[in-house]
C-alpha cells in the first residue's frame, strides 16, 4: 500500500544477491507505476525503465530529448511502488563526467536499483537502428569511471551499456567491454548483438553480469528464456513490449469504437474494474480509512467480470 516497504538499500543488495545466483533474471520494462506493480505481481525478479519508453510517453523520439529531471522523475514513481529491484536507462549521462556524476546521485536519491551509462555520442539514437556514432574509448571510460565514483551507495548498480558492434564489429565490442570493466562497470549490456554466438562471446570476455536486450524489431533475435541462460546471461530486459502491446490493443480499441460506435466488442479483453482495484489494493488503504473500501462491485454480466465482494453499504465508486 501506498509505497514499497522495502528501502532502497535493501532492494540493490538484493539485485547483488540475485546476480551472484547464477540466475537468469527477468526484467520486463515498465511504462508507469501501475505496470510495475503487475510486474511484481507476476512474478518476475525486477523491473526496468527504459528510455525510449519514457520519450514515447512524452510524444517524444528517442533521440536524446528527454532531460535528467524527467528521468528521474519517473524512476522514482516507478521505484517507489514496487518491492523489487528497478534498472533505469540513463541515457549517456546527461553530459560531460561531471554531468554523469551528478546524473548517478540524482537517480541514486530517486531510488532505483541500477542505472546504465552507454557510449553513444549526442544526440543518441535507439541502439537498433543504423547510422549510430560513438564516442572514443576515453570518453566513455572517463563516463563510467565518473559514475563509479559519485555513487555513494556501494550496491548501486553501475552497468555499461557499449553500441560499439554496430561501428567496430564483434571484436570491437568485446575489447570495450573489457575496458569497461577494467574502468568499474559492475556489469555489461552489449546493444544489438546479431545472435546467441555473440552474446556468448561477451559472456567469455568479462567477469561481470552480462545483459541481452530482448527489444522487438530490433537487431537481435527474440531469443528465449532458457536460450539466454544457456550462454550464461544474467539479465534480460524487454524495454518497450508492455508499450507496444498496450498502444496497439488502444489502436485496435479506437478503431472498433470508430467502426461498431461502442467499445462492447473490447470488453473482454480488458482488465476488469475488480482487476484493477485489486492491483490498486483498494481493500489495504481501509488501514488509514475504513470509508474508502466500503463498496459492492456488482456484477455487471460482462465476460470476465469477477463476482461482488461481500459488503454491507452496497456502495460503489467510479
């Protein structure tokens, strides 16, 4: 209820534990508060919070728009509401080492798990498509030893992300990532690497936890779950799918309320009010307020809609 009682220390050197498991672990990419409580719910080991997910919810492309603030803003949301541990993408920095440093302790006081330093130039670009340029060797190690250094939260999650394979090839990729974390880098996400012999061979080339970008029409295959493990992954994140999935059930949605002139057609596919109130845990928040949870969902007939709940007042909210 209300915000995670788990501190934000507690939640980074859980993610430290879980990574020296050996398991692989799964963090689907939330796009608000709500969505990361689902996440919990489901059972998956952490959330993450993409950067492009963030752009598009700002009607913004991915291209270096969005500022620190508004990163860490949503970070925070999302960290707040969840018992686990939350990654954010934080872009190049926001600037200069210093920048970097400065971006490191605001999203370490929004309360996030980890964050990831890549090594585009500016303005970035999504790590799928083509055209990308990076910045030289020192640059982006200058960025990871700056954000190693101004954490002050030894559990702090300081993972480098490297777009390198798209410039200089799979060897090229795999020298910087060892750079990286000869640099600091608590762990390595390699963008787009083109199929499961690649991702194994980054694997080999450093002792730190290795991540796979699992984006749709991207790059990379949609490998599996226990692909991934097989090759020695430790996280995986699916940045943009929840997005995705819920723009295009809206798109579907408007189009038939356009065609049909009601959304009857939809219902069944939607999260029912019961549904809803229930991730919400309406029924916890009669802790401070016993007024607030004294209602009947009546049943309404619709397919999926859960039966009432045993209640005296017979009141409903909106």
């Amino acid at each position: 209820m209300l915000h995670s009682k788990v501190s934000a220390s507690g939640k980074r050197s859980a993610l430290r534990a879980q990574l020296a498991s050996g398991r692989l672990l799964r963090f689907p990419g939330a796009f608000n508060p709500l969505s990361a409580s689902l996440i919990e719910r489901k059972g998956f080991e952490g959330v993450y919070i993409s950067g492009a997910v963030l752009s598009a919810d700002l009607g913004l492309p991915d291209i270096g728009l969005t500022t620190l603030t508004e990163v860490a803003g949503r970070g925070g949301q999302i960290a707040r509401v969840t018992d686990l541990p939350t990654l954010i993408d934080a872009d190049t920095g926001f600037g200069e080492p210093m920048n970097v440093a400065r971006t490191v302790q605001i999203l370490e006081d929004a309360g996030v798990s980890g964050l990831h330093i890549e090594d585009q130039v500016n303005p970035k670009r999504c790590g799928h498509l083509d055209g990308k340029q990076v910045v030289g060797l020192d640059t982006a190690l200058q960025r990871i030893r700056a954000a190693v250094d101004a954490r002050r939260d030894p559990d702090l999650l300081i993972m480098a992300r490297t777009d390198v394979r798209a410039i200089e090839g799979l060897e090229g990729a795999k020298d910087r990532a060892k750079a990286l974390v000869d640099a600091g880098a608590d762990a390595i996400f390699p963008e787009a690497m083109r199929d499961l012999g690649e991702f194994e061979a980054i694997r080999a080339a450093v002792d730190v936890p290795v991540l796979a970008n699992m984006t749709e029409f991207g790059k990379s295959e949609l490998f599996t779950v226990a692909q991934l493990e097989a090759v020695g992954i430790n996280i995986v994140i699916y940045p943009v799918s929840l997005l995705r999935l819920a723009m295009g059930a809206a798109d579907r949605a408007l189009d038939a309320l356009l065609a049909e002139g009601s959304l009857a057609s939809q219902v069944p596919a939607m999260q029912t009010r019961a549904e809803l109130y229930d991730l919400l845990d309406y029924e916890g928040y009669t802790a401070f307020d016993a007024d607030i949870f004294d209602f009947t969902l009546e049943p309404t007939g619709l397919p999926g809609d859960a039966a009432p709940q045993s209640d005296t007042s017979g009141k409903e909210s909106a």
